[in-house]
C-alpha cells in the first residue's frame, strides 16, 4: 500500500511538459497544424470515395420499391430482339440497363420508328387496372426533340403483322419533362392501362399478348435514345391515395394548414432545409416541428441542409463528394438529435434537380425516394409503385403559376384528386407559402379541398409518403 503511494506521488509530481499534449497526440509532433492530417474537418478519417458516411448518424437504410413485372410484354434490350430493326438503332456498351449493351436509337428525320420484340406472350396476360412501366434514358436533344414515344398494346396480331386494333398512350410529354435533354440516368415510368386510349377497336385489356413503341423526333437536328423493356406491374392500390406536402417552413401556412387538417385527422408531410430555415425569422420554430411530429403525426421529410444552390460558392455542384457525404450526414444526424421522423424521403432542392447529375449520386446514397415538384396541371397522376422511386411525381399547389386564381380548388385541387380516384393512383400535392391569407381564394379553397377529401373517403385516403413506404 506505501509502495503505491509513493509512485503516486512521484507522478504528481512530475512536471506537465512530461506529458504529450492533446494537439501533439493529434497530429504527430509539436507545431504541426491538424490540417496537415485531417484532409477533411468533417470526420478523422475523410472517406475516399465519397460513398461512406460519418460513423454518428450518416445514410438511411435505402429500401427501393422497385416493383417486379408481372409480365414483359416486349424485351427491348438489343437489336437482335426486334423484328425489323430500324437503322437508327444500335447496340451501345455504354451504361446498359440490361447484361452488357443498350439499345439506343440515333434519330436525325422526323420519321416514325417502330421497336418491335421477336414474339408475344406464350399466354396474355390480364392487364385490366394495373400499370404499364417503360424504361429510357435521354443521351441527348430528347428535349426538345422528341415528338412521340408510342406505347402500343396488342391483344391480337403478331409482332411481324400488328394490324390496326390496339392501345395507345403517346409517353413524350412524361419523358421530356422528367428527363429532360441532357443525358442522365436510367429512369422508368409508369402508367395505369385506364390512360391508353383505343385505335381500331382497341384492345382487350383481359388479354394483352405484346408491345411495340414508335418513336418520332419533331424535327432533323439529332436525338439520342436509350430504351428498354414494356412491362406490366401490379397496381399496388386497392383504392386512391392522397399526400399533402409543404416546402420551406412557412408558419402562417403550417398554421393554418395543420388546423384544417387536423379538423378532419388528416397528416401532412413537412420538408425541411434545417440550416437554411429552421429558427430563423419567419421560418418554423424547433418547438413546432416537434409538435407536428409528435402530436399530430406529421412526417418530416428531408430537403436540403445548408444549401440549395447548384453553382457559386458552397453550390452543391461544386463540393467534393466528400463534402457532399457529409451535408446530408448533418442532416441526418439533425433530424436524429431532434427526434424528427420520416427523414429516409426527399426533395429535390430550388436549384438542384433531377437532372443534376452531379448530384444525383448524392441522393441516391442518402434517400430511399425522392420527390420531384412539377409545375402545370397533370394529365397523368402518379401511381404506386412509384414511376420511379427517386423522380416521385408532385404538382405544385400553385403559387408560382397559378396565383390567386378563383377556380385554384375547383379547377386544379379538385380535378388532381379525381384523376387519383379514376385512376387507382396516387395525387401528390405540393405548398408553399399559399394558405398565408396573402391570396383570398387559398384558404377558403383548401377548406374546400378538405371537405372533399372527407367526404370521399371511401374511395381515397390522405397519407404520408411513409404511409405507402413502410405499411
């Protein structure tokens, strides 16, 4: 016991310069600075790829609802699968969709171009209330380029001889204003059969044998196109679904909505910018968000971090991937400090969208779905299983094309709702700073909305995204 004692009081008595100091531990020696080690003030140990995530927090759990076909009604994978394969189309090695190559059409006319698959269906297939799904990817000039993209559905003929009876739903307009120009990634769509219209006598939707699509640019400046199969999948809904969601954090318009809706017990989904807007002056107080969350059951989704600028200084394009990691690691790490649910879902940011494929991998790494916020009416609701998980497709409530039109709920909140209903699918509706009282036909019409909501809720349910994701 007096032996211990004494080499106790030997190292007390010691002098402190003995002792290595926390700097020196740090980065190998006195004077040298912690950047000379630490690449990256992020985390010690700076990921090499950009495809890792801090060791707090860090990446949700990707969960894709890549729904499987139920059946192919034309393999569109490589030329050797088509009957009569047009001259404009190749096989490509570049980023295939399917085994090693893709199928791409190189088009500079304006003429009609036919992918037809080598066989129908052993057996049809009844494709009465489910969903067709298509798959391109836009290599260059599709928009504004592409004039036509032709689905046909056949419940009669043969490939090598079609006739003139079958369904058609003309894709280009999807196409161009979800992928854009540019070239970009591999996306899919998917369009209930109820939105084919007949040519001839139509086609028995009970009994659908095989495809074709007709592919036609508007003019002869050139247009490059990726394609791949047409496939029937299940409609995963047994009846409509609605989500309501809001941008940017406006209190006035949180306020009013959350009352309105909460009179009927419907929940909304938030997305949040936490250090763009969260606690600042006319933003949402952290007080709110968890009230939301906690009390009337909100999901709070995610949006940006720090920025949703795509260019300039501290631009979303111009960080690493690194850097990129670690924005929505905060982020992530943020909503798990706040106790904040739901934040697996994103948005696209202002500046930042599903065209950007700088970021793209970002949200990829980071999100199990994303929403993308269209402007205009729909002719062509959303549907679940999603088109494509990470491009969900949302109509904006408004603000910036509408204003304060008189017929903001009858014309365009009503009719969203009933083309979900028709259709089986989901209506995704999108505000921002709307119901504030600043536009004096909003409030009265999301009441209105509301009450129709109610009122049919036999044939549609108001949801949250985390609603179909995680049944």
């Amino acid at each position: 016991m007096m032996r211990r004692l004494f080499f106790a009081c030997v190292a007390a008595a010691m002098p402190l310069a003995a002792a290595p100091a926390i700097g020196q531990a740090l980065t190998g020696g006195p004077g040298a600075s912690p950047a000379s080690v630490l690449s990256s003030p992020e985390w010690a140990q700076q990921p090499a790829d950009g495809d890792k995530a801090p060791l707090v927090g860090g990446r949700i759990h990707q969960r894709y609802r890549i729904a499987a076909p139920v059946a192919v009604l034309a393999s569109l994978d490589q030329t050797t699968r088509l009957i009569a394969a047009p001259p404009e189309a190749s096989d490509v090695a570049s980023d295939p969709l399917y085994g090693d190559t893709r199928l791409t059409l190189s088009m500079a006319s304006t003429n009609a171009r036919q992918l037809r698959p080598l066989t129908a269906l052993a057996t049809p297939v009844n494709a009465t209330g489910q969903l067709i799904r298509f798959w391109t990817k836009p290599i260059a000039g599709v928009d504004p380029r592409l004039a036509a993209y032709r689905i046909r559905l056949y419940s009669e003929g043969a490939p090598g001889s079609p006739g003139g009876n079958y369904l058609e739903f003309n894709a280009a307009l999807l196409i161009r204003e979800g992928q854009k120009g540019g070239e970009q990634r591999w996306g899919s769509f998917t369009v209930p059969v109820s939105a084919f219209t007949a040519v001839g006598s139509g086609a028995n939707t009970g009994a659908i044998s095989w495809a074709m699509v007709e592919v036609q640019a508007n003019g002869s400046s050139p247009m490059t196109i990726a394609v791949g199969n047409i496939e029937v999948v299940a409609n995963g809904l047994a009846k409509a679904k609605m989500i309501i969601g809001f941008d940017d954090q406006y209190p006035a318009t949180i306020a009013y909505a959350s009352r309105a809706m909460a009179r009927y017990g419907f929940r909304g989904v938030l997305y949040l910018s936490p250090a763009i807007d969260t606690g600042r002056a006319g933003k949402l107080a952290p007080a709110m968000l968890k009230s939301l969350h906690d009390n009337l059951g909100w999901q709070i989704a995610s949006q940006a971090w720090s920025t949703e600028a795509a260019t300039g200084a501290g631009g979303i394009d111009m960080m690493t991937a690194d850097q990129r990691t670690a924005e929505m690691a905060k982020l992530r790490n943020w909503q798990n400090g706040m106790g904040l649910t739901g934040g697996g879902h994103g948005s696209y940011f202002s500046n930042v969208g599903v065209s950007d494929m700088i970021a793209y991998p970002m949200f990829r790494q980071h999100f199990k779905s994303m929403r993308a916020y269209y402007f205009g009416e729909f002719a062509q609701g959303e549907t679940y299983p999603w088109g494509d998980p990470m491009r969900i497709r949302a109509m904006g409530a408004g603000e910036f094309q509408w204003g304060n039109s008189p017929s903001i709920y009858s014309t365009y909140w009503k009719n969203h709702v009933d083309r979900a209903i028709a259709q089986k699918g989901v209506g995704f509706l999108v505000f921002h700073d709307g119901l504030s009282g600043s536009m004096s036909n909003w409030q009265s019409g999301f009441d209105q909305l509301m009450a129709y909501l109610d009122a049919n809720r036999a044939s549609i349910d108001v949801v949250t995204v985390e609603d179909l994701e995680n049944p």
